[in-house]
C-alpha cells in the first residue's frame, strides 16, 4: 500500500449572490479574489452540480492556492438560491480582525458554544478563532464536515486515503496531509447526513501518476467513484486531469492533478476587476 502525497486546496460552495458573497469574503472575512472563470455550459465533473447552464467559479482566499487553502464560490446562472443540509460544518479561521471589519459593516455575529460565528450569505458557517491574523501562514485552519459513521470514516479517509491523524475522541477525528495544511475534521453527527441541494466538495492536489492509483485503490474497496478520471479544459488555460469520489458519508472528493492545477491555479492579476464585470452584467440579479 502507498501514501497518497496530497495537498489540501479548496472547499467549493454553491453560492446564489455573487455581489452579496463578494462583501463577506472581501469586505468581512479579508480575503483576495485570486482568479475568475466565466463557462458557457456545465462541467462534465459537475464541478457546478447537476446543472447544465452557464455558471462561473471565482477563487478566493487570504493568498495562493500553493500555499493556502481557499475556496471555489460557484454560481449558476438563473440559481438564486440553495437548500442548506447537515453536511458541512463550518470553517475555522484565525482572524480576530473579521470581527472588527464585522462591527464596522454592522454585519451580524453569531455566539454558538461561546465561538464568534460569521455566517455568509448562503448560510456557511465560519468560526472566527480571537486571535491576530498570521501574516507567515494560512488563517484558514480547520474545516469540517459531519458523519454518522466514526470508525467507517477515519478507515476511510485514514487508511484508504491515507490522512495522518492528528487527533481523535469520541466524537470527532482530525486530519492532514502534510504539516502547515487546513485541517479536515469529521465530526459525528446523530442525526441522518442530508446533503441537500447546496453540497459542497473538498479538492487535493496529488502528482498526474497517482491519479490511476487512487482509481485502482477505491475500485479495489468497491467505494464510490463519482466522475472516473477525465480530463477538464478552462477556455484559454491549462487543462487539468480529476477524479472525484464519494466518502462513505456522501462528501465529494477531488483529486486534481498537481501538474496541470499548478499551471491553472496561478492568481489573476485583474480577478478582482472580472468578477465586478459579470456581476454588473448579470441579467438575473440585481445590484
């Protein structure tokens, strides 16, 4: 058995206003549009869902994505909303300086478990940790995602995917890839996973030759393979190679080859300018 070599990238939400996620990303949490994709018709990973329609992916994030784990605000045309499950479980972020840009916007900050809480415009969550923003490392430490299942879970992401554990107790696991990446945490919930219509998906990046392997791997374990290895064009960027799998608890699973991302992931000078263009021209919402 080998050791997947990944590298934590993104968490992709559905969103259903670009102009209202564009403050709270920018303007509350802090973070940089890193680059902007407009696509006439759906992708044939579903990298937007089951829709076939235009839609577009804005990068966003407190730097690079080969340094940073970001996030991937995907908008379909025409879809001004999403039903919110129990799946997801929020984001932790090391940034006392969102509260402060909070109070200053008058934007609400939720208490839950004596945690701040921001909560976007779609309605994900993001525990704000009171401490200063890092200017040497990533201020997203930790996302989470909800399982009913423990033990098939840390077998799976552990021993299958090849996570290093970091912690465990009896109601959650902690993992990484390698030191210095966000961490996922799968915590157990009591209650059925419903994933809804606004389910998200979490991508690593692995070398073009591991790919097949992972293939082979969750075939050998009959586990879920959503989209077999294909290929991904961008208009006017690099092609990128992925496999996208299903967790034992539904979560979706990206695994992007590090080659071509590495090519396609480089940020935008004019991100920021692209995006402020299509939600201007935007037929569908208004501004």
């Amino acid at each position: 058995m080998f050791a997947v070599p990944g590298r934590a990238l993104h968490f992709v939400f559905k969103i259903g206003n670009r102009a209202k996620n564009a403050f709270f990303f920018r303007n509350i949490l802090g973070m940089v549009v890193l680059r902007h994709e407009e696509f006439t018709e759906g992708c044939p990973a579903q990298c937007n869902g089951p829709y076939d329609n235009r839609w577009s992916k804005t990068m966003i994030g407190y730097g690079p994505e080969s340094s940073h784990f970001v996030f991937e605000l995907t908008y379909n045309y025409g879809v001004t909303s999403y039903n919110i499950g129990n799946d997801f479980g929020g984001v932790v972020i090391r940034s006392q300086e969102s509260l402060l840009r909070a109070v200053q916007h008058n934007y609400p900050i939720l208490v839950e478990n004596d945690a701040k809480v921001l909560v976007s415009p779609d309605g994900y969550k993001f525990y704000i940790s009171e401490e200063p923003q890092p200017s040497n490392e990533d201020p997203v430490a930790e996302i989470t995602l909800h399982t009913n299942n423990l033990g098939i879970s840390k077998l799976y992401w552990s021993e299958v995917l090849t996570m290093s554990m970091l912690a465990e107790s009896e109601s959650f696991i902690k993992l990484a890839y390698g030191p210095g990446q966000a961490i996922l945490q799968l915590k157990f919930l009591p209650v059925p996973i419903n994933r809804a219509s606004a389910y998200g998906r979490i991508a690593f990046a692995v070398p073009l030759n591991i790919q097949p392997a992972i293939d082979a791997r969750i075939k050998d374990i009959n586990g879920t393979i959503l989209t077999p290895l294909t290929t991904l064009d961008t208009p006017g960027k690099a092609t990128v190679r992925v496999i996208i799998l299903a967790d034992p608890s539904g979560h979706e699973i990206c695994f992007v080859d590090e080659e071509g991302f590495s090519e396609l992931s480089q940020v935008e000078t004019g991100a920021t300018q692209a995006l402020e263009k299509y939600i201007m021209k935007d037929p569908f919402q208004l501004h």
